[in-house]
C-alpha cells in the first residue's frame, strides 16, 4: 500500500474514533477496537496520535469488573463545537455543544415563521453568525452546522421541498455553506429526534423503535432492525399526515384534510384552551396571545390538576395513541418513545394514548410493546441535530483552514 493510501487510512480511523467517543463520550481502546473493527495496536497508535494534537484525552479508569481497570478516553471539551439548529414551524432553537456534549452556550429560542415567511432564510443565516459570535469560539474549530426542520427533507440533496426556498431554487445546504462558510448538513426534525434516542436515549441497543415527535405537528422518526430508516426517498415518517380525523372542516398545512395534525398537537392544545377561555370555560388558565405562551401556561395547570388542561391534553393523547395503534399493527416495534417537546406532558398523555390502545389494538401485538416518554425530553432535538453533524464528520470535506486530524 502506497504511503498516500496508508495516510488516508489513518485519518478516516481517526474521525471514526472522535465520532465514536463522542457517541459513547468515556470508552476503552479495547471496546473502541470492536466499534472500528480494527486492531488494537492500530486504534491505540491513532489514540496517540489524537492525544498529541490535543483531540481527544486519558479520563481515568473505567470501573471495576474484576480484572485490571483499562485507561478510558474522552474529547478534548474545547477543540470542536457543534452549532446545532432546531426548527419548528414557528421557533427556531440554536444550540451550541463542544466535544463533550455540554452546551458553550445556552439555548437561544427566536420566534422564526416558516410559512410564508420570504425573510426566513435570511432571518435563519443572521440566527446563526449571531449565536457563533455571542459563544465567542474560534470558528475554524466549528465542525459543521446541523439544522433540523420540518417538512419533506431530502438529507442527501440537502432540500426542504416544504420550507426555506433558496432564490433559484437551488439546494438549500450549499446555499447556507456559501452563506455561512462552514459544512451544513440538514434532516427532518423527527428523523433527528430518533437518532438522539438512539444514541444517547432510551431507544440505544433497541432494534425496532417508533419516536413518536410531540411537537407543532405530531412526527415520526422510524428505528428498525437498529438503524434510522427513512424510506426511499427519505420522506417515512409523516405520521402528522396520516387521515385519522372525521373533522374534515379544518384545512391542514399540507392541503388535504383530516390528518392528525389538524386534532392532536402542541398548537392545537394552545389554541383550543384561548377558544375555550374566550367562550367563558370555567379555568384558572390566565389568557396568553402566543401559542408558545399559552402551550406553557397550559402544560403548567395541567401538572397542578386544572381540569380543562387536563382535557385538552386527554384528547390529545387518545388521538395519537389511536393513531400508534395503526404503528403497532403494521411495524410491529418492540418501543414506542413519547420524545419531543410535549415529552414534558408524558405522564399526563399515557392514560389516554393507553385507553386508546386497549380500543384499537389487538392485545396480542399491543402486549409486547412498551410505551415510555423520552428522558431527553425537548432537549432530545438539539442532542438529535447535534449528532447528525457528528456522523457525517469527515465525510467528504471539512470547512476549515485546519484539518482536525
């Protein structure tokens, strides 16, 4: 082998090492040889090499388990960053995470309206040189930028067919790395949120896995056989969409009518509660003008026992468990993973999504599938974005002026 195809070698060894330390954060050089599939004497001369150009350090020991403790390794906190971007249909969070995981800076959340909104791509582009700015980190050290959306996404083309339309049309990923001047990778919100599962939450090892995204719309993210599946042209997982509804008086977002997004969403709790306070409903809720307002507020009275909160967030929850049902029975997955932003409802959804299973499921499949909410919560996002940039981390070119490894 050429000394040229050795080199290549070893650099693609070591972005797959940072890659899998950063998944695992604290590990072994014996567990990373089985992760790599290559020798230890391989990966422990590129652990080296990591270590003397400050990437990657020693973490102590790993616990006992009878016989001599091996050295476990962790990144270097402040040699890479992660700007990861979080959009709904109204909010935008951008979050900045170093090699470990921790956050540089905290979460900043603008309100940013996707639909109809000509000023959103470049309201997006200001976003981010600000929040890199306000981190006060070095921006070579920046990886990549990930941004997770809403809509019909195609990762590899870099296209949201439903939101932020470049001037020509063109993919909307070069147009933001022209823009920004670093490497950007996109994907579909709910896709993101099973990859955090997968990786950090409560889906890892799991070989078939629904996240079910509670959000502005209700999403899916699809693990089977232990990967994120996508579907042919990357679009699986429009559970919003799915005609569930008999209200065919209210129009949904894609144009058709009756989905699950027009009955059973975070915004559809908002505005119902200010219908429902504007009509007279005896409540304790205070009036908020906002949907993210009035979400918080209700969520708040619903942990306090209001009653009317609690409604809301039954129907709710019967409607998407009635449409899990319609997932147990055709996937057949070992978990369903409340995730997302209404994670933080969880404990209040389970009774109706489960008395919604009990009506629609046949016991046998429902029996062997658990339903549990996500430990990462509306974090899970962010974690989610932040490790799509990481996965493609070296893969094919790094933005900077200094190749990391």
């Amino acid at each position: 082998m050429s000394t040229a195809g050795r080199s290549s070698i070893d650099s693609l060894l070591k972005y797959d090492i940072i890659k899998n330390i950063y998944f695992e954060q604290s590990i072994s050089c014996a567990d990373l040889s089985d992760l790599v599939g290559k020798s230890i004497p391989l990966v422990t001369k590129a652990i080296s090499e990591l270590i003397e150009t400050g990437h990657i350090v020693e973490n102590g020991y790993a616990a006992s388990t009878g016989g001599r403790r091996p050295l476990v390794y962790s990144l270097k906190a402040n040699e890479i960053f992660i700007v990861s971007v979080a959009m709904d249909q109204l909010y935008t969070r951008v979050t900045i995470f170093d090699g470990m995981n921790n956050q540089v800076l905290p979460t900043y959340t603008v309100e940013l309206r996707l639909l109809d909104n000509k000023n959103a791509l470049n309201e997006l582009i200001d976003i981010i040189n600000e929040s890199i700015v306000q981190a006060g980190i070095d921006r070579f050290k920046v990886i990549g930028v990930g941004i997770g959306m809403p809509g019909f996404v195609n990762s590899k083309l870099g296209i949201n067919y439903s939101y932020l339309q470049t001037p020509d049309h063109d993919s909307l990923r070069d147009y933001l790395e022209k823009a920004l001047r670093l490497s950007v990778y996109l994907d579909n919100d709910s896709s993101l949120i099973a990859l955090a599962e997968s990786k950090f939450g409560l889906a890892k090892g799991r070989k078939d896995v629904m996240v079910i995204n509670i959000g502005w719309g209700i999403g899916l993210g699809m693990i089977m056989n232990g990967e994120l599946f996508r579907g042919h042209n990357g679009y699986a997982g429009e559970f919003s969409h799915i005609p569930i509804s008999d209200n065919d008086e209210t129009l949904c977002e894609c144009g058709k009518r009756g989905c699950l997004e027009t009955e059973a969403t975070l915004r559809v709790v908002a505005n119902k509660a200010i219908q429902l306070i504007h009509a007279g409903k005896i409540t304790n809720l205070p009036l908020k003008n906002s949907a993210e307002e009035m979400y918080e507020v209700v969520l708040v009275a619903a942990n306090k026992g209001d009653q009317m909160a609690i409604e809301l967030f039954s129907d709710m929850g019967y409607k998407i468990g009635k449409g899990i049902s319609i997932l147990i029975h055709i996937i057949n997955p070992e978990l369903i993973l409340l995730s997302g932003r209404g994670a933080a409802a969880g404990k209040i959804l389970m009774a109706p999504i489960q008395q919604a299973l009990n009506k629609y499921c046949i016991p046998r499949l429902a029996e062997y599938t658990d339903v549990k909410v996500s430990k990462l919560g509306q974090d899970a996002y962010s974690i989610g974005v932040a490790a799509l940039v990481m996965e493609n981390f070296g893969t094919p070119v790094f933005h900077t002026e200094k190749q990391p490894v």
